[in-house]
C-alpha cells in the first residue's frame, strides 16, 4: 500500500468508522449491536485482534512487505484459532474444520498462517493457551508442511482423530444447554428480510414447517450484521437454521475501496473438505444448520487438559487443505514454502501481533 504511513494516521477509530461506513453500503448494520461489538473490542486484544481484520489488512503489506510477495491463493483472510469448528457432513459424519469464510479473497498463502500464529500468540498472553509462543508456531508450521505434503486430506472424527472428537465434545456443545440458548433467544416481531426468509426456508427438510424467528447475536467479526435464526420442531425434536449477512471482503476496503465480489462459496467448492451441505450462498445470505454439533468451537469450551499442540496442528493442517483447492497452488506454495527461515512465522505474527495491539490500547483509551 502506497499510502501505509497515511493508513496509520487513520487512527483505529477513524478507520473503524470508514470501515463501517464501507461496508454498510452493502448490508443493513444494527447500531446496537455494532455498540456490543466495539465494547468487546475495548474488552481484551484477543477479542480486539478476532474484531479488527480491516485494520489487520492496513497493516499487513507494510509489515510484512517481504510476505506479501508470496503465491497468491484463494485464502481464509480471518483465520484465527477460534475460527473452527464441527458439522456433519452428507453421510452424517462429524467433520472438524475452517467454520467461518466471511473474508475470503486471493491473498499470500502466508497471510493466513501469519494470522493463525498471531491469534495463538494472543491467546497465550491472554491464558487461553499454555504454550510457547516459537512452539506454537512451530505446531502450525509442522501441520501446514504435513498438509502440503500428503495433499490434503479431511478431519473426518470418526475411526481416526479420536482425539479431536472428544476433545471438542464439551459440555457446551451438550443439546440441552444449546437449545436452551435457542429457546432464549426473542422472537423478532418486526418485518424480516424476505430474500432471509426464504433462504431458511429452502434449508427446511419440508415444506411449510412452523417456525419463530429470532435475531442472534454471534461472533466478532460479522458482529453488527443481520443475522437471524428460525427455530421450528420437525419430528420430534428441535431444528435451527440461520442466515446472515454477507458482504465483500475487508481486503477490498483495505487496498481501494473497489469491488463486490464474495467468494464464500468458491472457496468451500474447492477446498479439500468434507462439505456441510446445509451450508450455502443465498443472493447476500449465508445460510447454514444450526446444531449441538455445527457450531464453532471456542477455546474454553474445550477441555482444560489437552494436547496444544496437535491442536495447532491440526489448525496448520486444514489451512493447507483450503489453500490446496486453488489450482496448481500446491508447488508454488511448497516451493517458497521451502526457503523461509525457520523463525519466519514466529518474527512475523510477533511483529503483527504488536501493531494491532498498539491498536488496541489506542482503542481503550
């Protein structure tokens, strides 16, 4: 970016407000949520970090100049170590992966595992990790070189990644206690968006199913967005499914401002991956199940005891399953892959990770 040394000027306030203002040219933003959505910004840097992928995309090509010149794929954009989760896919098998693709675009594959190691850095500062900071960065490394190695390959956590299942099996992802989150929610009573409605609608397994609808508030990132969630009984026991609002990616505001393509769906149709098929782009509505076991996996709602490491792994391995869905990427990637230092991803979430907490202590005050 020509004009970084400007981009800093905006401080995170003034680029918070061009953002919103940017983006809500595409999708109605809810002030009171957007209001929630800034507190938790002010909250801790680990929320702040999950919040801010406008400002990250500012800092990004100035920080890491000699990055931003690697093989371009069709990226994540938002990785971060609570962007994961579970779903099942169409033979019903429990599949651990990539939950969320908001800010998909073509990036440096090194964006999103810079990205990743800067989140697990953070989440160590902020306790929710044990490790070492140059350990967790080795972790990723080493699944992200797995992954490029063998090609890819899904988390089906089923005979294999025992592990992983039971790790990710909490008791809050428990049935009762998430549809009794469900039952909480108010039922709107205003107008919802029809082109919402019928996205939902067309998830249904029949026809005129009875439903309520409610607004949910879920996640950082897409925190201020419409999103809403019909909540019906289909025989015998509860049913979810949600729509929200989509939008371009913040990359497009971060470098012009020009554009309005999303790529949510081309990056799940070519992603090694195990796909949900309850999730699907519908016109500006991302549709999808909402259950016990398809929902995203924080960090504290895993057991207290686990292998970190593996964990970060495994993170590093998926990424390079999405990233291997872009065309002819995998020796391109390997190859530049190769001749990095072996503390390059260490040095380089180290230095992102201190603008954007720069960022956030001019954000609390």
């Amino acid at each position: 970016m020509d004009d970084y040394a400007e981009a800093l000027r905006m401080n995170i306030h003034k680029a918070t407000q061009e953002y919103e203002q940017w983006i809500g040219k595409y999708l109605k933003l809810i002030p009171a949520d957007l209001k929630l959505k800034h507190q938790a910004m002010a909250s801790g840097i680990f929320p702040f970090f999950r919040a801010t992928f406008y400002r990250w995309m500012q800092h990004w090509p100035e920080v890491c100049a000699d990055l931003e010149k690697a093989p371009k794929i069709l990226a994540v954009g938002d990785l971060h170590v609570e962007n994961f989760g579970t779903w099942r896919d169409a033979e019903g098998r429990l599949i651990w992966g990539i939950n969320d693709f908001d800010e998909a675009a073509t990036l440096p594959y090194t964006l999103d595992l810079v990205r990743l190691a800067a989140s697990a850095h953070l989440a160590i500062d902020g306790a929710h990790l044990k490790l070492e900071h140059q350990d967790a960065c080795a972790a990723i490394l080493n699944g992200y070189r797995e992954g490029l190695a063998t090609g890819g390959n899904p988390f089906v956590l089923s005979e294999s990644h025992i592990w992983l299942r039971e790790m990710v099996h909490g008791v809050l992802r428990d049935p009762c206690h998430f549809w009794t989150k469900m039952d909480a929610l108010k039922t709107i009573r205003t107008a919802v968006p029809g082109s919402a409605t019928k996205a939902m609608e067309r998830l249904m397994p029949e026809k005129d199913l009875a439903y309520r609808v409610a607004h949910r508030i879920a996640g950082l990132g897409s925190l201020g967005r419409e999103r809403y969630v019909a909540v019906g009984e289909y025989d015998g026991g509860k049913i979810a499914r949600e729509a929200k609002a989509l939008a371009p990616s913040a990359c497009i505001w971060a470098e012009d401002g020009k554009g309005d393509e999303i790529r949510y769906q081309e990056i799940l149709d070519t992603a090694i991956r195990c796909v949900d098929p309850f999730v699907k782009l519908r016109q500006e509505w991302i549709v999808r199940r909402l259950a016990p076991d398809c929902s995203r996996v924080e960090l504290d709602q895993i057991p207290k005891v686990r292998d970190e490491s593996k964990l970060l792994f495994a993170m590093g391995f998926e990424t390079a399953n999405v990233h291997l869905g872009s065309a002819r990427a995998g020796k391109a990637i390997a190859k530049d892959f190769a001749k990095r230092p072996k503390k390059w991803l260490h040095e380089a979430a180290t230095a992102m990770g201190k603008v954007m907490r720069h960022d956030w202590d001019e954000w609390k005050g």
